[in-house]
C-alpha cells in the first residue's frame, strides 16, 4: 500500500492495490483489488472508504465524522476509530486516498 501511497501523494491520478485484511468486510473483502484516487481538497468524505497512514501503519476504513481539515475513520467488523487529519500539514498521519470513481 505504501507505494501506491507514494505514487498517488507524488501525482498520479489514480492507482490499485490488494486489500489484505477483513476489517471492512463486506464493504472490501480480503484479497479485493481496491482502485484508489488522492482526495480532492473540497470533497466531502463522510460515509466514504478511505486509505491513510496512520502511526507508519496503513488502513482502509470508513469516514465515520468529518471536520474542516480531520475525520475520524473506523473500521467496519470491529469499529477501531482513529482520529487524523487529512488536507493540509504532514505528521505520523498521511493524506486520504478515496476509492476512484466516487
């Protein structure tokens, strides 16, 4: 996911990668191939299917409240939330990357 990760933050309008994990079964099912986008700065993305970068670790959860420039993501089997930000400064937590075609 990193690389595909780099190449979509470095331009590319798009890109695919292979869901590994089940945390958002049915929505992703394991082994899914997920096709990706960078989120555009004024989209709303509550409700929406997201891949970020949390803490060095990447995950693929669902946009579960949305503020100006953070949401909090979850998962949809067992409901871990993380609270990141998504436009604007870099720290451990990386931009969003929405499912193309949304």
């Amino acid at each position: 996911m990193a690389s595909v990760a780099n190449r979509l933050a470095d331009g590319a309008a798009e890109d695919w990668f292979i869901a590994m994990g089940t945390s958002m079964r049915p929505t992703v099912r394991a082994v899914q191939r997920v096709h990706l986008r960078p989120v555009r700065a004024t989209e709303t993305l509550l409700d929406e299917v997201v891949l970020v970068r949390v803490d060095g670790r990447w995950w693929l959860h669902r946009v579960v409240e949305e503020r100006s420039s953070r949401v909090l993501v979850a998962g949809q089997r067992h409901g871990q939330r993380m609270d990141i930000a998504v436009r604007g400064g870099r720290s451990s937590h990386s931009p969003a990357f929405a499912p193309a075609g949304t």
